[in-house]
C-alpha cells in the first residue's frame, strides 16, 4: 500500500494545525491525504473506534459488584483522588479501563451484553459457549456531558432498577438476543451476516482468549465446573470489546428475558455437565 513519507505527514499535520475546519476550506488535496493519514493511524491504533474527544476512563473497585462505586473520570488527578492514592488505609485494586466513547447505540441507548461461558476442564482448556446471549440497556439517553450520572453510563440491572419509572420501562431494559438481530437486519444492509461474520465470532474468541491468559493461575480440579458472565459492547465499526468477566453472573429473574433464559441456561449446565460425561 502506499504509506505517507514523513514530510507529507508533517506538511498534513501543519495544515490542519492551522485551520481545525480544513474540510470546509475546499482544498482537496489536503482532505484527501488527511483522509489517508487517518486511515493509516486507525491501522496502527486498535482501539481507536472506540475512543472518541473526552479521554473518559471508568475506574471500578476489583472486589465489589452489581456497579458498585464504579466512576467515570476524565482527569487522573481526580482519578487518584478518588481511588485514595497514598492515602494510609484506603489501599486496595482498582480496574481503570479506557471508556468507551463511540459506542453502538439503539435508540440513542447505550447497551451491552451479558454472554455465559461454562469451563468443565482447565487442562486440557474445555470450553463451553452458550449459545444465547442478552442485552442490557442503559434507560437513559447517551451523552459524555454528565459523567456521574450512572443511569446513563452503567448498563447493570442493579443500577437501572434505581431509577424512579424502572417498573414502568423495565421490559425495554433487556433484548434477547433474536429482537437484536431482528434489529441489525433491519437497520443494516448486511445485518444478517453482521451477527453471524463478524460478531459472534470476535465474542467466542474473546471468550477464549481471556481464558487462555488465566490457565495457568487457576487451580485446575477435575470433576467440577465453572460458569462465567461475560460482558461485552459493541462499538460504531462493529467491534466487539471484553468489559469484564464475572466469576459469579446473576442467576435471577429480573425481567421477562431473563426469566426465560437464566432457567434454560442452568438446565443446560447441568446436561453439560452429566450428559456428555455419559456419551465420553
């Protein structure tokens, strides 16, 4: 491919420091080269369609659930200040991830997906994908203006059942997952192969991958199980990014979806776990 020498690069980069409208200037060599310079550096930088102007971070305890003292910063003085950074006694782990700021939104919601994986073996690695997964919404609209409004940032059921009209709007809070692809083909021209090409699999070798990087620090016992809750989101190019896997997903009945598949989904852990013994 033809790459940008270094003079063009500076040359490009000396224009649009000039000017932050140069696409309205008219001047269409300086489009189209900015255009290829940023082709080049979304080649170089994996997570930039999900980054967006705000440098928003997500800073979550790494012992507590259900979005419990989870925060969204913009600043890392704020952010050491909350996470009490030197401060005798406050000591304990922290996740701080890169916040997703162009997220794939329906409806002007932000949303992401709760996915069962069951592990029976960790040497050999045996792997068990469920073969449904679920959507939560975020009830309120997206926007980065109020970053401690964890209604609008944090998809958890424990989070949005706070709101005051929750009862009201509670069966719009979760999709199953053929009301999303019934979505994706109506609002996309290859929403049909979008689920089946490009994000399922992404999801299943996530799921693979995350538990690739910890087999070797568990203890591996056979004859038992281990059922995980991973939670993804989808970005505007229809990446598909790991949040964080829960050893200990909720099993409840929260709503009209979950009703149907949490049943489903022990049923099958079960038959995973007696069935295919007996056809070994």
């Amino acid at each position: 491919k033809g790459s940008l020498s270094q003079e063009e690069y500076d040359e490009a980069f000396t224009e649009v420091a000039k000017t932050r409208k140069f696409k309205n200037k008219g001047d269409a060599d300086l489009k189209t080269k900015a255009e290829k310079m940023l082709l080049e550096l979304k080649e170089m930088n994996t997570q930039s369609s999900l980054n967006g102007y705000d440098n928003v971070w997500i800073v979550k305890p790494a012992g507590k659930s259900r979005g419990r003292d989870i925060v969204c910063i913009r600043s890392i003085n704020r952010l050491l200040e909350y996470i009490g950074y030197g401060v005798a006694g406050k000591e304990m782990q922290w996740v701080v991830q890169k916040y997703m700021e162009r997220p794939y939104l329906i409806n002007n919601r932000k949303f992401d997906f709760r996915q069962w994986v069951m592990v029976t073996d960790w040497n050999p690695l045996t792997v068990w994908f469920y073969d449904e997964s679920y959507l939560r919404f975020s009830m309120s609209d997206f926007t980065l203006k109020n970053l401690e409004d964890n209604l609008t940032h944090l998809c958890n059921n424990s989070i949005q059942k706070e709101q005051e009209n929750f009862e009201a709007v509670k069966k719009d809070s979760m999709w199953d997952l053929a009301t999303f692809r019934q979505y994706l083909i109506d609002h996309n021209e290859n929403g049909q192969d979008l689920w089946t090409n490009k994000i399922l699999p992404q999801m299943q070798n996530i799921s693979k991958w995350a538990l690739m990087c910890a087999q070797d620090m568990l203890e591996n016992r056979k004859n038992s199980s281990e059922v995980y809750g991973y939670d993804f989101m989808l970005d505007e190019e229809f990446n598909i990014w790991l949040l964080e896997v829960n050893a200990s997903p909720d099993m409840s009945a929260s709503t009209q979806v979950t009703e149907r598949l949490t049943a489903r989904v022990m049923d099958d852990m079960i038959k995973v776990m007696v069935d295919t013994r007996e056809f070994n």
